[in-house]
C-alpha cells in the first residue's frame, strides 16, 4: 500500500503559539489530502480536504483561521494550529491515497499547556 | 448523505475464537468500504476494502469482511484471534470518483479486548 507520514509524531507548547503539522505521501502524488482530529476513545472528525495549489475546504464548524492548512506540493500538505490553546490539544491524523484508497499517517499528538 | 453505524461499541473475546464485527451503512448506491484498525497513540492501517466483484474480500492479518448489498452490511470476521489483534476497529465509506480522492464516512469504532 501507499506509505503517508507526519511530523512530528507529538509536540508540546505554550498557550498562544503555533504549531506545524506536515503530512507527506512518500510514494505517490496527492492532489488532496484529508486532516483529521480525533479525541480519546472517538472515532476520527474529518476537518479538511487540502487540495493541492488551491484553498483546503473546510468542514461545518472548523475554524478555517484557526487551523491553516497549505498543500504547496504534490507530496505535502501541513496544518497550522494558530494562537493555540489547551482545547486545541488532541492527536491529529492526516490522510491521503491514490485510487479511491486512503492510507493514514501515523497521526501527531499535540498537548497545548 | 451517506452514514455508517458500528452498532458494538466494545466486544471482548477469548484468544482462539472466531471474531466478527458489525458495520451496516446508509447510501444510496454501492459505497466503496473500509475496515480499518488503529493501535493505541497509532494511525490507521488499511486491513481491506471492497469496492465491487466478489463480495467476500479477504485482507491482512487474517480478516475478511462481506458485503451484503441486501442488508447494507459489511461485517469484519477473522477464524481465530490473536493477543495482538486487540486494537479499535472502523469501519469506513466512500462515494469513490473519478479522482480517486474522495473523503471517507466512518462509524464510531469497536473497540476489541483479547482475553487469554
């Protein structure tokens, strides 16, 4: 199967800053990729769809200010969580996959203090 | 639009035993479907996914779910579990296209604990 990864794997920050999630399709081009949230012991919230050289769109109630999301590239899409803060702290997982199949990065955990 | 229900939240099963998971969907037309399984802090793993022909599709690990158009289910099953199968189960849909990127539907997880 198609490989996605994430990075970093889990990160910790201060109330306010800003945090960077990149996700990579490492052998296969993607024109869209997914991002994900998920909370513990719930099933996955789909917060985007990145498109690549165009705007991501977002889902109902996803602050689009909030969680900026740039797919500059065919391999890479990354998700900015700006001004963040402690309910923004959950594992977030991307997505992405060639014919109709996605695979799954293996997610990045943030904590916001 | 499309739903997908995992109607056991948490099923416990003895090492050895047969296992099956439940998952029935609400579309219209044919969905492309998924089981997934996660690992705790871990992302998800494709087991397998029917899109159309023969509608008993087998996957990794063991498993094999079937799709049953009648009942609008596609039920995971695996002969005999293993301690390492314990993990949380999803099962997906999707509309598929002729992109080959359209987003996935998930139903809420089952969540599955091996005892000895």
């Amino acid at each position: 199967g198609a490989v996605v990864s994430q990075h970093p794997s889990w990160v910790i920050c201060k109330s306010g800053t800003s945090v960077k999630i990149e996700c990579r399709s490492l052998d296969f081009q993607a024109t869209t990729m997914f991002w994900y949230r998920q909370f513990p012991k719930q099933s996955l919230m789909l917060m985007a769809t990145s498109n690549e050289g165009s705007k991501a769109t977002y889902e109902q109630g996803v602050e689009k200010d909030k969680f900026l999301i740039n797919h500059a590239s065919l391999t890479l899409s990354t998700l900015t969580v700006t001004s963040a803060h402690p309910e923004d702290s959950s594992f977030y997982i991307c997505s992405a996959g060639p014919r109709n199949t996605q695979y799954f990065g293996p997610g990045t955990r943030l904590t916001v203090l | 639009a499309q739903s997908v229900t995992q109607p056991d939240i948490h099923i416990t099963v003895s090492e050895g035993a047969s296992l099956e998971l439940r998952c029935n969907y609400s579309y219209g037309a044919t969905p492309y479907l998924f089981w997934y399984v996660q690992s705790p802090g871990q992302g998800l793993q494709l087991l397998l996914k029917y899109f159309s022909g023969d509608t008993l599709v087998q996957g990794i690990k063991g498993f094999e779910a079937e799709f049953k158009r009648s009942q609008s289910s596609f039920n995971l099953r695996k002969p005999s579990v293993h301690w390492s199968d314990a993990a949380e189960y999803f099962c997906a849909v999707g509309l598929g296209s002729n992109f080959g990127n359209e987003k996935l539907t998930f139903g809420t997880g089952t969540r599955l604990t091996i005892i000895p």
